[in-house]
C-alpha cells in the first residue's frame, strides 16, 4: 500500500482523507493500514470514515457502529434508502451494480464536500483492476482499467491505496484481524454478475499460471503506446511507425520486471522516511 501512495502521490500534508468503509474485507482492511500509515508517515493528514447504509434489508449496521466505536474512529453512518429505488427500476434477473455504484458514489461525494475532505478512498484492490481491466477489453470496447488516483468531475479527487495489494492477502490479513465482516445482500448475492465470472476465469488461470495476475498488474505499469492501434494516440505522441520491440522483450521482460521488483518491505520503509 505504501508504495501505491509514494508512486501517485496520493497522500499530501494536511490531506482530510473520508475512508469509505463498506464493511466488506477490503475497505477494513484499507482503513487500518491507513491509520498504521498515519502513525508513520512523514506527513499529517486526518481520517474521516464513513458508511452508506442504503436500506438492505436486515443490514447489520449496529456491528459496524460497535467496531468503529471500540476502535476509536472518527466515523458517520449515512442512511440512504438507495435499495428501494435500485430494486424498483432494475428488471428481475438483470444485475444492481452499475445503478447502485452511482447512487452510492453520488452521496459520498456530497458527503466529502459536507466534511471538508480533500481526498476519497476506496478499497479497491489489485484484482479489482485487473477484472476492470478484462472488463473493458470484452464488453466495453476500451483498454483501461481502474485508476489508483481519479480527479472526478466535480473536482473530488479519489484514492485507492490498495490498488497492488493481492486479494488473497488482504482475505489473509483480514481473517488475522478479525473483522466484523457485513454481507452484501444486493448485488454480492447476485451470481450472474459479469465481474464474478471474468474474476472466476482469472483465477483459474492463475492456478495453472502462478503469479499471472502479477505479471497482468505489471502489463499496466509497462504500456507501450507504440504497439496499440488507436490512431489518436499515435497522433499525440507524434509517432509515424513503432519501433522494433527488442528481443528480450515481451513476457522475458515481464518475468524480468518482477523478479527485480523490490521487496514489500522497502516500499513501506521509504513512506516511514
């Protein structure tokens, strides 16, 4: 997480950070790291946690309330009644996230501008991305995938700092710790979901590729624009042909860059200065 923060500048010096925290694995575990970080960091910045409460019936909402409470959080509870209208507008059988995501995202970025928040987190994870990635290449027609740090429209600048955190391992750290995990009972209950079955593929080629999912991550931080074929690209950057990728390149480069990626460890150690 740390060296997500140091290479997009995530974190600045009087940052008012809102933490959105969904009672899910990812977003507990993004909380706890950040206050670790806090601790740390050769930086100030404060945490203001938040949670939508949108109306799902029998949502445990007083469990998330008792956690936050003990451990001391500057924390609010927002209750919108989102389920109703996500249930009413969209037909049986058709999937709730793409209506429920913008109407969840639509009160946190009125809820940050309330706060006085400079930055949104999110606890989107590496293999988040990695899904958003396939995503857009299968259904949407794009090659992209989700940002580790977003300037929305109105100017709200959002975070993810567990954007190269492996899934199994905040699954891991957050059994180790023992949070108190709230179920989705809209559209994590939904099994025809899309980014289920592109997750569910990716994972069985992880099992038979080990550490695939790295060398995808990594595909992300070494693009060459050169060897796409969007023409507009090719016009901003001034480019009349490609050069020959030299030999080496290619999946050699991509074993190359993650063997000689540095330890975990180190990143952390520079955040601490």
């Amino acid at each position: 997480m740390s060296r997500a923060v140091m290479d997009f500048q995530m974190l600045a010096e009087g940052d008012r950070v809102m933490v959105c925290v969904s009672g899910g694995k990812d977003s507990y575990t993004m909380l706890h790291m950040l206050r670790d970080l806090q601790k740390r960091a050769p930086i100030r910045f404060e945490l203001v946690v938040v949670n939508v409460d949108q109306g799902h019936p029998g949502y445990p909402a007083d469990r998330l309330r008792k956690y936050m409470r003990e451990e001391g959080y500057d924390f609010t509870m927002i209750e919108e009644d989102t389920y109703s209208i996500v249930t009413d507008k969209i037909p049986e059988n058709k999937t709730y996230c793409s209506l429920c995501s913008r109407l969840r995202r639509g009160i946190l970025y009125r809820v940050a501008k309330e706060k006085g928040c400079t930055k949104i987190a999110l606890g989107h994870h590496r293999d988040d991305i990695l899904q958003t990635l396939l995503l857009n290449l299968f259904f949407a027609g794009q090659l992209a995938a989700m940002p580790p740090k977003l300037i929305a429209r109105d100017g709200h600048v959002v975070i993810r700092p567990l954007a190269f955190c492996a899934e199994e391992d905040i699954a891991a750290f957050a059994k180790e710790m023992a949070f108190p995990i709230l179920p989705c009972d809209l559209c994590g209950s939904q099994d025809n979901l899309q980014r289920k079955i592109v997750g569910q593929m990716i994972n069985d080629l992880e099992a038979k590729h080990p550490d695939i999912k790295a060398v995808m991550l990594s595909a992300t931080q070494n693009v060459r624009p050169s060897h796409l074929l969007d023409k507009e690209l090719w016009r901003k950057l001034g480019l009349e042909a490609a050069a020959e990728v030299e030999e080496g390149d290619g999946l050699v480069g991509a074993s190359r860059l993650l063997r000689d990626a540095p330890p975990r460890r180190d990143a952390a150690d520079s955040v601490e200065g």
